[in-house]
C-alpha cells in the first residue's frame, strides 16, 4: 500500500565541533585521503571504525549536485527507499521494513536528533531530508545504533554533520542554477553562505540559506493543470561558535526548512483495484502518461526547525560535553480520497455519495505537529588515556527527550457539481494528542590490549513512557457526539548493548567482527468508536552480527571496504487492519519475525592523478521467517521495497585545463534490482505482493573550477528510467491503481563564487 500517511489512517474511519573530511595535504599524487568520522561520538578515522559505515564529504555531493535523499542514496551501499514525494520518504537500511509507521532509521544534525521517536507520530514516514549545501558530510551507520544513539535506532543513524563557524578567516559562497525536467518544468535554485569571525579570532557566525523551486512532471486532465507536483522550499541556517578559552567552546544553532508542493509523484498506473487477487501482468503500465485525475487538488506544507546549543569543556583528562535541542515538525496536506477503495470496485467516493444521497467527493485533511526537547551529557575520555599501561579510551552519557505530538484529521464531504460546498452532516475527524517521554543511561569503553588489537563493549538502559488520550467530533465518520476516550499508558525498559573486537592486521589493514541490538519503542493504540478498548503494541527488537574488512592496497591507491551481516528481527511491529462490526479499524501490532542477511562493497582506485574509479553496491536477502498474519503474509516472503541487489559504479577525472582552471567530468551508472510491493493489512482491500521491475540509471557531470569560480553542467537520469519507488494497486481515478517513479530525464546546470 502506499505510504502516504494519511491513507494509512484513513482506515480508522472505517553537535559534534570536530572536521568531518580531512584532505591528506602529504598524500602522494592519486592516493586516498584519509577521513575522519565521528560515528562513535569521537573523532576516528573512517579507516579504524569497527562497524559498517559510508562518508559522503561535501566535495563529493556538491559534485553530484546531491541535495536530498533521492540524490546521494544510490552512493549508500545497503540503503534503500519507498517514496512518493520529496516530503514523504520511507528509508531502509539493511532490508528492515514491513510498512510499519514507527522509524527503523534515527536521524540527527550534529548532535541534534531530528528524527521522531513514537510510533504515534508516524516517523517512519518523515526522515529529516535536509538540503546538503554547507554540509561538511553525511554519515551513514549500518546496522542497530541503540547503544550510542538509543530508541528507533533499531535499522541504524543517518548523521548530518554541519560545517563550523571559521574563526579564522571570512568565507563566503554563492550559487545559482537551474534544470529542466523532460516533459516538467523548468526551475532555479540560488544558495547562499557567510563567515563572519569576530571578538579576536574568539567567535565566528556562519550563516547559510537555499532558496529552490521543485521541478513538476504530473499532469491532473481533469482539473485542467499541469506539473501539479512542482512545489518550492527554502532553507536557512546559523550558527555562532564561541571560544573564549582553548578548553571551553559553545555553539548556538538555528535552523529552518520548509517544504509546500501542490501534488505527489504519484501517476496512475493499470493497478488492479477491481481484482486485486489476481492483478493484470500489465498493472505496473502508466494510464496515459504521467497523469493523476483527481476531482480536488492536492497540496502540502511541512516544515522543520530546531535551536541547539552545544557546550564542551576538555579537563585535559576527558571532556565533558551539553547538547540541547529543542525541534519543531510541522505537516499540514489535504487531498482526494475519494478514489480510494473501501472493497474492490466501490470507493470512498460511492460511500459517501450513498449517505449524502447526491454526488461527493471525500477530502481528507492532516495537521501535525510534533515538539521534542532533547538533552545530553557526555563525558568522554581525552586521548592517550591508559589503564593497566593499557590504552583505554571511554564515554558515559545520560539522554532525555521529551516529544509532544498532536495530530488533527477532519474529513469532509463536498458537493461533486460545486466542489466549495461543504455538505452536512460533518464526516467528523480525531484529534490524536501523544506524550513520549525517554530516559536513558549509557556507556562505551574501548581496550587496547597490544597495537593490533582491541576490544570495544557498549551498554544503554532505556525506560520509554507514552500516553494518548483520542478525542473524535461528529458526525457520520465517529458517531453523533463529541467523544473523549479514556487516556492509555504504557511504559518499557530495554536494554541494548554491542561487542565489537578489531584486528589491525597492519597499518592499512582492519578486520572486525561486531555484534549490536536495537530496538523500537512499542506504545498505545489508539482507540475508536468502532474499537474503544485496543490492546497496545510492544517493542520490536533487532540482533546485528556483521564481519568486516577494510584495507588500502597499491601505495594508498585502491581501498576495499567489505562486509557480511545477519540480522535477526523478532516480534516486528506492523500496521494492521482489523475488521469490527462497524467496518475496518487500523491499528499497530506485531506480527511475526524476520532474517536480513547480505554483503556490502565499496571499493575505490585510483589508477592516476585526478581518476578515481568507484564500484559499491550491497546484495540483500531480507524475508519473513514466521507468518505474518496481520499482514497476510507467510515466512518467506520478500520484505517490500528492498532491491535483491543494489550497485553504483562511479568514474570521475580532474585535470588542469588552462591557467588556474581546472576541469573535471564523470558520472554514475546505478542498477536496483528487483523488489516486491508493500504487504497488505487489509482483508477488504488486497494489496497484492509484487515483484517490480529492476532499473538503471545514468548521471554524467563536467565542468570547470580555478578554486573561486565554478560552474558544472549536469544530467540525471538520463536514459529516462522509470523506476518505481512506490507503488499501490488501487487509489487512482476508475479504479486504476497509483505509481511513483523516479524523476525524468534532467539537465542542469550551477555557476557558482566562493572566497
């Protein structure tokens, strides 16, 4: 099923100031530099990490002009996606994913977690997409993150990684560019970004913002408009970095993102909503081309913020370090529903026209806001620490977070001839409040027992406490009255540790083994007219046992990153469809387990000065070991969305081209192999587990740089794949089915000047 957030619910009714890339200034000519990471909340070289990593810097995504998800997740070896627009994007890492609403993924800025911790507010739906431009990198954790990272960190941690204010010297940039969309529109994009040190070299501000249009390529025939998923977004940024002392820094940052588009990427497609057990060898072929007919139009406005201050004292021993954060999520959409199916072959729409006795549409609306303020202590130990003569190195930590949510769902019928028109009786709607409150204590110790060898063990302690209290308004949808629900509760403790020893086999050379648990939060459900008492939903839990190889061959000039992992996945939540005497209710369960096993790869060679040559990619084998049932799904089926094998080979060369000038030109070829659709919870309403089609993609960049001007010509896609990323049998106009597919062929270009 899709995984448009208010679809799912429509059933109801019925800081780390470290340098993240670090360019070996000694290197010889066409070796690998070396990078720096902070995956385990301290400065290590990406080399020496004894888990499954991947470090995008920012040379390499402003090289692809990789500014989202969509564009620097095909660089990730083992991540995958299921997505229908820029704001509604379900990420997956290592193959974990059921189509449950709870986040596998947790996502941070800095030190800031930006990801949402309940399954109340739907996180595995909203990932913070922040625009890369004035990052320093993005890190990618593969694999369960519970004991650095806590709750919902289950499947791993995507980390943004800023750049800090400069104290030293004042920096700015400016770009402006543009591209057109084969059969879209054609947009612009200006991005921005200042350095100001000051107070003697004591404090800097760094400010940076983006303005973009987003490009459309839908047409809606029966409202008579074009590109109805073209939108725009702006983002802005400040940080002011304060060191008065060499030991004392402190860094206040701001933040803010926003997001409004006035369609999905969905196009409608043969589907098989008639029949859905026995779907058409052709459901996946577009009705037309690039065309959603909806009688009401779609529009969307989300929006992200957060104000951090990080503090950090070295006592020349260890380092005591204050993150705070407080975030801010904002979701408002109204769209159709009235094409989706309530039994094969009778709508939403048939329903509602029934009751009102004259022709309707059924619009769904959802506001959502979500609250969340974080605090962290840590206290890490400085380098060269021993024990025993021993190395030693140490970090003990207490997190709180506290998230408040409040989603709203108000339903309205509206007259088919005179779409303003508002009919009466109300559908009705809820009001769906949520309180999470989480509490943990943790720490990671590494031992050096000799220079080869090492050991590191991990432990955190986590009590989670939720409650709900739903409020439901009249009329048709939730009964006559106004109605307040009993409050639920529920409450947890778990416990996540990891043991990884490492083996530096020599100084180019690391093998490690790593064992890791995660887990996601269970919590209340949330109860209905139809369900006034549901049982709430435990906590799923992962086990990660990975084997991995890194080493730098050829003088520093060909590098293989390798490993192997298992992962066995127990008790696993899901989104249900459960059938009462008053119509189908959906609510949050679990339901069976699950194995993910596979290999990942990343291997880079540099033949010569200015070549580099890249292959990575990941085979994932990720299935059901137990039946589903509230999934009518059955050991060994596929888990959705999770390409069997996943590979991109990169080529890219840098040359001198005249004077100060440099020039370079390169590109990407990207196959995803086969996957299978979402399972189906419904029992009246079967979405039937496909396979879909493997694809591949082409992106060639050149262009020209002397270090101050810059400009590059670029295309995407440009043998024009139609990659689903999303696809569902049923929801488009005449019972036709809705598929989302990658964006089309695009060309681009970005001039840019920085000093």
């Amino acid at each position: 099923m899709p995984i448009r957030h208010f679809v799912v619910k429509l059933a109801t009714a019925g800081f780390l100031l470290s340098n993240a890339v670090t360019w070996a200034a000694d290197s010889s000519p066409g070796q690998l530099d070396e990078i720096i990471v902070t995956a385990s909340k301290r400065d290590e070289k990406l080399h020496d990490v004894a888990m499954s990593v991947t470090a995008l810097g920012a040379d390499e995504l402003t090289l692809r002009q990789a500014t989202g998800f969509l564009d620097w997740a095909a660089q990730v070896p083992g991540l995958s996606m299921q997505t229908s627009d820029p704001a509604f994007s379900r990420l997956i890492l290592r193959g974990q994913n059921v189509g449950s609403v709870g986040a596998t993924i947790a996502t941070t800025v800095d030190d800031i977690p930006f990801f949402m911790s309940g399954a109340q507010a739907d996180g595995a739906f909203f990932s913070a997409n922040v625009d890369t431009y004035d990052l320093q990198r993005i890190e990618v954790l593969r694999g369960p993150q519970g004991t650095l990272y806590g709750a919902a960190a289950e499947g791993g941690i995507i980390k943004y990684v800023t750049n800090l204010p400069n104290l030293n010297k004042v920096e700015g940039d400016i770009s402006v560019g543009g591209q057109t969309v084969d059969g879209g529109s054609t947009v612009g994009n200006v991005k921005g970004m200042i350095n100001l040190p000051f107070w003697d070299n004591k404090a800097a501000l760094r400010v940076s913002a983006v303005e973009s249009q987003l490009p459309g390529w839908i047409d809606n025939p029966q409202l008579g408009a074009s590109n109805i998923n073209s939108g725009s977004s702006y983002s802005i940024r400040a940080s002011l970095l304060v060191q008065p002392i060499s030991d004392f820094t402190a860094r206040v940052t701001v933040f803010e993102q926003h997001l409004r588009t006035t369609g999905n990427s969905d196009s409608q497609a043969v589907g098989a909503a008639a029949n859905p057990v026995a779907p058409p060898a052709n459901q996946f072929a577009q009705v037309g081309n690039f065309v959603n007919n909806t009688a009401l139009p779609y529009e969307e406005d989300n929006s992200l913020k957060y104000g951090a201050l990080n503090l950090a004292y070295d006592f020349h021993w260890a380092t005591l370090m204050s993150a705070t954060s407080y975030g801010r999520f904002n979701l408002h959409f109204s769209q159709d529903e009235s094409n989706a199916n309530l039994a094969p072959g009778f709508t939403y729409g048939d329903f509602i026209s029934g009751l009102y006795g004259q022709p309707a549409l059924m619009q769904g609306n959802q506001v959502e806001y979500v609250h969340k303020f974080n605090q962290e202590l840590r206290l890490s130990s400085d380098a060269g620490n021993t024990i025993f003569g021993k190395g030693f190195d140490w970090q003990v930590g207490a997190y709180f977070t506290h998230e408040q949510t409040s989603l709203t769902q108000p339903y309205q019928a509206l007259d088919a001839t005179d779409p303003a028109t508002v009919l009466s009786p109300a559908l009705g709607g809820a009001i769906i409040p949520g309180d999470y409150l989480e509490h943990s204590f943790f720490a990671d110790v590494t031992y050096h027992f000799n220079t080869a060898f090492d050991l590191e063990l991990g432990g955190r302690n986590t009590d989670v406490k939720q409650n709900s209290q739903v409020n439901t308004f009249c009329c048709i949808l939730y009964g006559p009255t106004t109605t307040n629900f009993p409050a639920q509760f529920t409450a947890q403790n778990n416990t996540t540790w990891s043991v990884a020893p490492r083996w530096h086999i020599n100084e180019d050379t690391l093998a490690y083994v790593r064992v890791a648990t995660g887990f996601r939060p269970g919590g209340p459900n949330l109860p209905t007219p139809t369900l006034p008492n549901p049982p709430s939903f435990q906590s799923d839990s992962t086990k990660n046992y990975e084997i991995g190889f890194r080493t730098d061959l050829f003088d520093k000039k060909f590098s293989i990153d390798m490993d192997v992992f298992y992962i066995d996945w127990k008790n696993i939540q899901i989104l249900s469809i459960v059938q009462t005497t008053s119509g189908p209710v959906g609510i949050n369960g679990n339901s069976g387990s699950a194995t993910s096993k596979g290999v990942e790869w990343n291997f880079e060679w540099r033949p010569l000065t200015g070549l580099s040559i890249g292959l990575l990619g990941s085979y994932t084998d990720a299935y059901l070991t137990a039946d589903a049932t509230l999934l009518g799904a059955s050991s060994g089926d596929k888990l959705p969305y999770v390409p069997n094998v996943s590979s991109t080979l990169n080529v890219d060369y840098k040359w001198p081209a005249f004077a100060d000038w440099s020039a370079f030109i390169g590109g990407s070829e990207t196959y995803t192999g086969s996957r299978f659709t979402s399972f189906s919870p419904s029992i009246t309403v079967v979405e039937p587990h496909t396979k879909l089609p493997v694809y591949n993609t082409l992106q060639l960049h050149l262009g020209l740089d002397n270090g101050h001007y810059n400009a590059e010509l670029y295309g995407n896609n440009l043998n024009n794949s139609k990659g689903i990323t999303d696809f569902s049998a049923t929801g488009g106009a005449n019972q036709t089915g809705l598929v989302s597919f990658i964006q089309p062929r695009t060309i681009g270009v970005q001039v840019g000047y920085k000093f």
